[in-house]
C-alpha cells in the first residue's frame, strides 16, 4: 500500500504518502512504531517510508514522552 501511493500520488512531491506530510501518514505512525518495535524485516520502500515518518519532529517527541512515562504495568513490559 505505502509503496503503491507513494509512487501514484506522491512522487516528485516529497517523501509521504501523498508528496507531503497528510492525515494518512498520521494514522500510519502506529503501525510504524509496532513495525520498529518487532524488528519486521520490511522491503526497501517500506523501510524508507518507515524511516520518515520516525524522523519527523513529532514522532521523535512522541518516542521520547513514552521512554519517559513514568507509568508501567509490569504484566505489559517484555
């Protein structure tokens, strides 16, 4: 799917979904993270598309406020 739009609707505009940074890219960040967090071996466009979304300013702040959460369920931790 993310190669696909990329290439259809987004290339030569930028390194989103649609060229451009979108509400699409947004609902896509959590799937992003689970992919980082499991080490998913992804194709080279996924990864790239993985890669920008976790280098985006936001998402480092959302990474950096979870290692920070002081609250934890130790049944959830691994």
């Amino acid at each position: 799917i993310w190669r696909d739009c990329r290439k259809r609707f987004g290339e030569g505009k930028g390194d989103f979904l649609f060229g451009h940074f979108s509400i699409a890219d947004a609902t896509y960040a959590p799937v992003v993270m689970r992919f980082r967090t499991y080490k998913i071996d992804l194709e080279r466009e996924a990864d790239a598309y993985c890669g920008t979304i976790i280098a985006l300013p936001a998402m480092q702040e959302w990474v950096a406020a979870a290692r920070n959460e002081p609250m934890i369920i130790d049944a959830y931790e691994f």
